[in-house]
C-alpha cells in the first residue's frame, strides 16, 4: 500500500479514537455512530482504492512502460 494512504488511513483510525475518548457522556450517540460509521466506511473505501492501485493500475502501467521502452530500442 503506498505510503500516503497507510498514513492516511492511521489518522482515520486516529480519528476515531478520538471521538470514542473525548465524546462527552450527553452526546448525541446516534451522531456518534453515524459519524464513527462513515469514518469506517472511509477506511474500506481506502483499502479498496489501495488494492486496486497496487494490484491492477500499477502493475498495467510498468507493463505499458516496458513496451514503450522496448519500442523505443
């Protein structure tokens, strides 16, 4: 996974962390939940983009950049 996403996907982490900790007693728990599940929602959203760049996008482009190269010999 590159390493832009892996950061970006602890800070989401971090994020919720933060919100279950510091969310006062009176809060609205069905906002709490409805914000913790986007947050979550987000993360597997991210994983997927991650595994489709690494497993599809990036191995296509070295391909393609091997046949310029080739070509241009």
């Amino acid at each position: 996974m590159n390493n832009f996403w892996c950061c970006q996907n602890k800070n989401l982490k971090e994020l919720k962390n933060i919100l279950i900790r510091y969310c006062p007693n009176n809060a609205d728990v069905n906002l709490l939940n409805d914000a913790l599940y986007d947050i979550y929602r987000c993360e597997q959203e991210l994983e997927s983009h991650c595994m489709i760049e690494d497993y599809v996008f990036t191995p296509a482009v070295r391909k393609l950049e091997r046949r310029v190269k080739d070509n241009e010999r």
